[in-house]
C-alpha cells in the first residue's frame, strides 16, 4: 500500500510542532527547504555513478577489511541487514561506498580513515566531503529543533560523532534480470541505528516502511525532498515516542524500478554519550522505561557486524512489538 508522508518545511515557523507531529506517527518524514544545493548533490552522484561503474575487481580496491569500520566498497551480497534485527535472511542486493570526513577519523575502530578511489574516480573524495559539509550543516539545524522538543542539548552532544555518508546502487545483472532466492531483498527490513537519517533517493518505487499497524508502506519522495527518519538512539531516548523507522528496499519482482540510487547521511551523537530513556517520556509510558542506558559507541559496535558477518546483533532492537509483517518477503 502507499500513504502519505508528512511533508515538513525547515523554514516554517511551527517546524519544531509539525516535526514533532510526523515522528511520532512512523518516525519517518520528508524535509523541503533544507537548504541541499543542488550543485553538491549533483557532484556526489555523479561521481558515485562513475564509482559503481567500474568492474568488479577495481572496486575491490577500495575495501575496508574490518567490519566495524563502515568504509569503503560493499559488494553486492556483502551484508544482509536484517540479521541486524537477530533475524536470518539471504544476501542483500545492493552494493554502497560508505565513507567519512577526514577531519573524524582518529585510528579507533568507528573512525577509521576512508579508502577514497579517487585514483580511479577523479573528484570523489572533494564530491563527497562538500555533500558532507551540507549534511552536517542541516543536521546542527534538525538537532537543535529535536533537542527542543525532548529536552536535550542535541546539538553539542553530535559535534564529532561516527557519522557515515553513504552511496547505494541497486541495479539488476547485465542482462537487466534481478535472480532472487526466497526471502531475499534488494536491502533486508532494518532500523538505522542513528539519532536519525537523511536519505537523498531517485523519486522511484521500492523503499518501503512498516506503518503503525504492521503493514508494509511504499515511499516514493518527491524530487529535491530528503527523507528522514528516527534511528534507535532517538528511538532508545524518547522511549519509543519518536520509533525508529522500520523499512526495507524490495527487488524488481516486488515492483522496485530496475535503476535505483540513493545517498544516505547517518547522523549520531558523540561515540561517548550516554543514551537512555528521558523522564518525560517515562511518565508519558505509565512510568515503563523501555530501554537499559548505553553510550553510542557500545550501540553500534553490537550492531554494525552483525550484517557483515551474518551473526546475530548484540544491540538493543527498537522493533520489539512493531515489526508485523517485516519478516515476510512480500
């Protein structure tokens, strides 16, 4: 089924209302006047599209080795994303280039430095640093709206965090077929596992999110709109309040385009912040906390293995009680 997404203007004077209003619902939205210039999300897809053309052994060049980095090329098949969610399923259909600002990267496991190829794809590196100098920008202005909203300093706490800009391509093989075992997904159901993301998609089918009930939602956004959505660590302070977006990217048999990109940001406080449940949003569940503190550094390193490795995650899930029919295939 489609519905529609709540469309949330940053320049509106009720923007912090209204935000607050379409998180709650699925935690997922889409932002206009944001302020992305067309010019550096044009660069960064053209030098992503010059990236994922390249052959397969080229692109091997620029893998990072350890699965905690979040660096480099996948290929397709590399992950699957749903054992992220403790569930088992067959190799995703997408390959992505995951990277991060230079500045960041300090040798720590979550930090580590980008294998940029820019020998093989000229202007990379600069395509991609300009996009992620526009990201954090949009993020300082959405972490002070939210931090608003729940009662905490957001934007102080996100200065240096293991934030990842990452390049997907979902494409079928040469011959324009798409194989697909059963149970297996283009990107296999997930949450994000940021304070939330800031996805730049093709205004084409195939991104779905599980709505309120259960049921499976079909996203298609609106050109020049980003889609946003709550990850676990918004999800884990606002005791579910704000729920971590559910969703997943199904093949061309399940009505996805054969031609699909996007260029997701993942937005996180710093590696050392500690994240509970706020009081307020206690008081607001009859005094249930639904979630155990744990700092960011600790989230993720018990979920960014898990679908590399294809072992269950040791992080919290944010899915408990809302994942209806995010186990089935269609």
């Amino acid at each position: 089924m489609t519905a529609a997404i709540p469309m949330i203007d940053l320049g509106a004077n009720d923007v912090g209302a209204t935000l607050d209003e379409g998180l709650r619902s699925t935690g997922f939205v889409q932002l206009v006047g944001h302020g992305l210039r067309p010019e550096a999300a044009a660069a960064l897809r053209d030098a992503c599209d010059r990236f994922f053309a390249l052959d397969d052994d080229a692109k091997a060049r620029y893998v990072h080795p350890s699965p905690l980095a979040n660096r480099g090329h996948r290929r397709k098949g590399a992950e699957a994303l749903s054992y992220s969610l403790g569930a088992a399923s067959p190799p995703d259909l997408f390959e992505s280039f995951n990277c991060g600002a230079d500045d960041r990267a300090d040798g720590s496991p979550l930090f580590q430095p980008t294998p940029w190829p820019d020998p093989a794809v000229p202007g990379f590196s600069a395509a991609a640093h300009t996009y992620l100098r526009e990201m954090e920008r949009i993020c300082v202005v959405l972490d002070r709206l939210l931090g608003e909203r729940i009662g905490l300093d957001l934007a102080s706490m996100s200065t240096r965090g293991p934030d990842t800009l990452a390049c997907i391509d979902y494409r079928p093989g040469a011959d324009g077929s798409e194989p697909v075992q059963p149970g297996q997904q283009r990107m296999g159901a997930h949450s994000d596992y940021t304070s939330f993301t800031l996805l730049l998609a093709d205004p084409v089918p195939g991104l779905q999110i599980v709505g309120p009930a259960g049921e499976w939602i079909d996203v298609v956004p609106e050109p020049g709109a980003l889609l946003m959505n709550v990850g676990d660590v918004l999800a884990m302070a606002t005791n579910d309040l704000w729920p971590s977006t559910l969703h997943r990217v199904v093949p061309m048999a399940s009505g996805a385009a054969a031609t699909r990109r996007s260029v997701a940001y993942f937005h996180y406080p710093n590696s050392d912040v500690v994240v509970a449940p706020q009081p307020w949003s206690i008081a607001e569940r009859n005094g249930t906390a639904r979630y155990s503190e744990v700092s960011v550094e600790a989230h993720l390193v018990g979920k960014l293995a898990a679908p590399k490795t294809a072992t269950p995650a040791t992080g919290a899930s944010t899915a408990a009680g809302r994942i209806g029919g995010a186990d089935k295939s269609d």
